[in-house]
C-alpha cells in the first residue's frame, strides 16, 4: 500500500484516553498517520453516520478499510472503499483492544511494549541491610 491511516476513535471518560492509544500507535507504526476520530455520542449502528463523519474527519476517501469486525461489511462501501475483514473468529490474534482496557493483566502476552508500559505497575522497595526488603521484593513480585 502506498499509505496506511489508523483511525482511534474516541469517546467521553475512556480509560486509557485516545490520545493516548494514538500516541502508542504512532510509536508501534512510526510510517502510519494516526487519526484520533471524535466519536461522542454517535450511534454505534449507524453505519452511514459513521461513513459520513470518517470521510469529514479524513477530508479523503480511503479505497480499502480495515476491520477485525463484521460493522466493516456496511461501513466501508458507504465511503466507496472495500472492506477488508481481517481475522474474524480472532484466531491469529485472539484479543481486542476492548478485552485489553477491560483487563490489562489477562492479556497481557498480546499488546506492543508501550501499551504494556502503561498497565505496568511499578514499585520501589527501600530499607538497608537485612530488614526484609529481598523477602517484601519477592512476595510482591508473586502478586
């Protein structure tokens, strides 16, 4: 392909924010153009509405979308675009961004480096000599 955009969309009160994720997928794709797309309040069901504010956002029509989901089947060929449905039943990668956010540590195998570095959590333990912070490291690191 001579381009590719990531479209991150973006609603009220998401943990993490789309900038956010954007910001991650700038670093995990540094030749893609990364577009947060405002999505508040939107029907998630109206693919036409969809089509319409994906091609305001852009300013261009895309030839191909890429979706993991079968919305893509209405969406894209509303853009004139082709749907491209990439791995349906999660087979070759069986997780979605949303089971990721719902629970970082259960699919923790499956996200890039920055991803897992947001969810990571880091601890400093501090003592001297023989006050139990090598017994305090090890419990922790068991949790």
């Amino acid at each position: 392909m001579d381009a590719l955009t990531i479209l991150v969309c973006e609603e009220h009160d998401e943990d993490p924010p789309a900038a956010t994720r954007a910001e991650w997928l700038r670093e995990i794709h540094p030749t893609a153009e990364v577009v947060v797309l405002p999505s508040h309040g939107l029907d998630p069901h109206d693919s036409a509405l969809w089509a319409r504010h994906t091609l305001d956002t852009l300013g261009w029509r895309p030839d191909r979308v890429f979706t993991s989901e079968r919305y893509g089947d209405a969406y894209a060929p509303l853009m004139g675009a082709e749907h491209v449905l990439v791995d349906l039943d999660r087979v070759a990668f069986p997780i979605s961004g949303t089971d990721v956010r719902r629970d970082p540590l259960a699919a923790w195998d499956f996200p890039e480096p920055p991803v897992r570095a947001h969810y990571a959590r880091r601890v400093v333990v501090v003592g001297a000599e023989s006050t139990g912070t090598t017994t305090l490291a090890h419990a922790l690191a068991l949790l």
